[in-house]
C-alpha cells in the first residue's frame, strides 16, 4: 500500500488500529454497515491509521474521514484534542464530516444524505 494513505504512521498506531477494529462501538457498526458497501464507488476503511491518529473511517480517493463521537469527546481535553488533530489532518489535505452517536442512532437517514452529498459534490476531486 502506499505510505501516503498513511502519512508516516508508527507501527504502533497500526496496532491500536488493529485493537479498535475488533470493539466497534454500536454506532461504528451502523455507519459501518452503510460505509462498506463503497458508497458511489468509493471504499472507506474503518479504525484507519494516518499520521498519529486512528481515523474512524477514511475514504482515501476522497481524503475524506468520518468520525463518529460519543460523549467522551464532550469532555474539554477531549475536544482541544480534536480541534488540534483536525487541522493538523485538514493541513495535510483531509477533509472532515463528524456525526454525533446521538445523529448516527436517531437520523442516520439524514447521516447518509450528508455523505451522499460529500461525496457527489466532490466526486471530480477524487483521485
């Protein structure tokens, strides 16, 4: 695989990857079921590594990362942590849609129609 989907990520970021795959949370697997079967053509992974970070699901013809947050990233170093990592990520090309657990559960038909639409309005930008 090429490194650049990975930007330089440590072998150790690889194996945290591995362990979160295996414990997806509920709303993980809710997008997940909607994300594998390669919306518009185009493949996400899930629990992905890029940089020094673990992206929840990544479409790597996009630069396009999904999160899915949960109440833990409510908290204040949580989210300073986010902010920080986002633009470190946007700064390197990647773009960003993030969903709450509470949007995935109770609207993921309006979670579809905002990927749909990420997807289509920038399909002529994909690589």
């Amino acid at each position: 695989m090429e490194k650049k989907m990975f930007l330089n990520a440590p072998v150790s970021i690889f194996k945290r990857a591995e362990e979160l795959r295996k414990n997806m949370t509920p709303t993980e697997i809710i997008l997940w079921y909607y994300l594998k079967e390669k919306p518009h053509g185009h493949k996400f992974r899930r629990q992905h590594p890029i940089s020094t970070y673990i992206a929840d699901f990544y479409c790597h013809s996009l630069k396009l990362i999904i999160e899915v947050d949960g109440g833990i990233h409510l908290i204040e170093a949580n989210s300073l942590y986010d902010i920080d990592r986002q633009k470190n990520l946007e700064n390197s090309g990647i773009s960003f849609l993030r969903f709450t657990n509470n949007e995935v559960e109770k609207y993921f038909e309006i979670v579809k129609k905002k990927i749909d639409s990420y997807i289509i309005n920038h399909k002529d930008n994909a690589h």
